[in-house]
C-alpha cells in the first residue's frame, strides 16, 4: 500500500507563532523520508532527507523530526514568517526507489 | 546552471492528439521521475526510471508511455489525450550515489489542458 498521509491540509498561523505538521508513512521496510517546500509558481525544492529512526533535521527556523517505528515525521517552523507560506510536502521513498508524496499541507501566514 | 528543463512549458491539446513532453537534466543523474499535479492530490507520480533503458510504473501510468533512451532525457508521451489528462506535469531527477540520502531537483512543469 502506498500511504504517505499528512495533517492537517491546510493551517493559518499567525506571523510569529509557530507551528507543527505531521506526515505519516508505512513503518514496514523505511527508507528514506524527504521534506520538500512549495512556494506558489515555483518548483518544490528539498528542505531534508531523512534516513535514520530518531534523526532530527534543521534549517534555520525549520526543523524536522523522524520515527520510523512509529511510521511519522514532524515538520516545525519557529517564529512563523510571511516567506514561510508554503506548501509543505513529504515524500517516502520505497525500497523499489518509488518516492511517493503526500497531499501536503499548505501554510498561510496571517500578519 | 540549467538543472532540470522541461519542455513544453504549456501546451494546448484537443481530445485524442498525442504529445510528447521532454525533460532534460545535466547534472548526470541516474533517477528520473515523471509526476502530475492535480488541485487537492498534491503530485502523484506516473512513471520513473532508475537508469538508461529502463523504466517502472508508478500510482497512475494508465494513458502514459515513458522512454530513458539517453541518461539525460526523460520522455513522457501521451497517446491519446483525454481530458482527465489537463494537468501541471513535473519532471524531477536526483543523483544515485548517495542513494537514498539524495533529494529530487524539480523541472518547473509543463502546464497541459486537453479539450
């Protein structure tokens, strides 16, 4: 089954909050966990790639987590900005070198 | 630095014409993946290939061929475009090297509509 969920679909946040979302991934046979972003016009670009249980990842104010046993990952934004609205996407990648997406979850920053 | 081009950038088809999109990447990698992207179903990948002359079904191949006859050039073709086929296609490479600790460059889309 190729089940990548991620919650919620959609968040408003206000400027300088911050926040968190959930991909969730079959835990049998993990891989590789990638976090992509999505800007509106543009092309996804990578944030992580994620390999081992308990990795934690971080970019500036975005950071990541991973736990494969439990099949999720958590994406964190600190201090919310208004470059950070986005649509944020995760991606498994399978043993067969599919990557399969999730839906994303799209974040709008409210000033 | 062209990376990973797409071409056509959009295009206009009526129902039962054939196409072929292109995508091309120069930074000599081995994975190459066709995706669509449709309002509420984030990008659902159609087909892939792992190397030169090889290729593998992904979610959603039904209506679609693919051919990796060069490393560089992934062709996506469309036989008989049907209106369920209106989509934003992207193409995306990634380097085989480091396997599953490489991340996918993306093309920047070709925007398709069938009539």
């Amino acid at each position: 089954i190729l089940n990548v969920e991620q919650s919620p679909q959609s968040l408003h946040v206000q400027e300088g909050d911050s926040t968190n979302f959930t991909c969730s991934f079959p835990s049998s046979n993990f891989y590789a966990l990638h976090w992509y972003r999505w800007e509106t016009a543009k092309s996804p670009e990578a944030l992580f790639v994620m390999t081992l249980n308990g990795d934690e990842k971080k970019k500036g104010r975005i950071s990541a987590t991973l736990n494969t046993k439990e099949g999720y990952s958590y994406l964190y934004i600190k201090g919310s900005q208004p470059e950070d609205s986005a649509t944020y996407l995760c991606a498994f990648l399978y043993r067969d070198d599919k990557i399969i997406f999730g839906k994303g979850t799209r974040l709008h920053i409210l000033p | 630095n062209a990376g990973v081009t797409q071409t056509p950038k959009f295009r206009v088809l009526k129902t039962g014409q054939s196409m072929t999109l292109l995508c091309a990447q120069d930074m000599n990698h081995e994975y190459m993946y066709w995706y669509r992207q449709d309002p509420g179903m984030g990008l659902r990948l159609i087909h892939y290939s792992v190397g030169e002359g090889t290729t593998a079904k992904g979610e959603v191949p039904d209506g679609y061929n693919v051919s990796r006859l060069k490393k560089q050039n992934f062709l996506l073709g469309l036989e008989s475009a049907a209106p369920s086929q209106t989509s934003v296609y992207f193409c995306a490479s990634k380097n085989a090297r480091g396997a599953r600790r490489e991340k996918l460059f993306f093309g920047s889309g070709t925007q398709l509509s069938v009539l």
